[in-house]
C-alpha cells in the first residue's frame, strides 16, 4: 500500500470512529448562532472615499472586512 492509499484509508478509519460515511464532506460546525444586529456591521456604503485599501471591523462581533476603493481615470 502505497502512502496516499495509507493516508486515505487512515481517513476512512476517522470517519467511522466519529460515526460519520466515508464521504468527504461532512459538518465541523454548526451555524452562528445570530447574525450580528449592529447597524455598523458593514462599512458604511455610497461614501466618496480616495482610492487605497480599506479596513472595517464591527464594532460588536469584531467581523473584519478588507476592501479597496479602486483609482478612476477619466
């Protein structure tokens, strides 16, 4: 047996052990349990704001948001 053929059937031998098929998707976590009610949430929209990269991090859950205002040529 080769050593993907090991490392699958060791894969294989977790999933029965934990009670679960052999497929290869299978629930780690379950869903939050309320989605964050904070009007801050989200960066803030239809603000004019200089090209560069932009941090936004929720006041209340800590969610981070990474986006970028691009540069417009006219």
């Amino acid at each position: 047996m080769n050593r993907a053929e090991q490392n699958t059937a060791k894969r294989v031998e977790q999933a029965r052990q934990l009670g679960q098929g052999t497929g290869g998707t299978h629930k780690i976590a379950g869903p939050p349990s309320r989605p964050c009610q904070d009007p801050e949430h989200n960066p803030a929209g239809m603000v004019v704001r200089e090209p560069g990269m932009y941090e936004h991090i929720c006041p209340t859950c800590g969610n981070k948001q990474i986006f970028t205002v691009p540069t417009m040529y006219f």
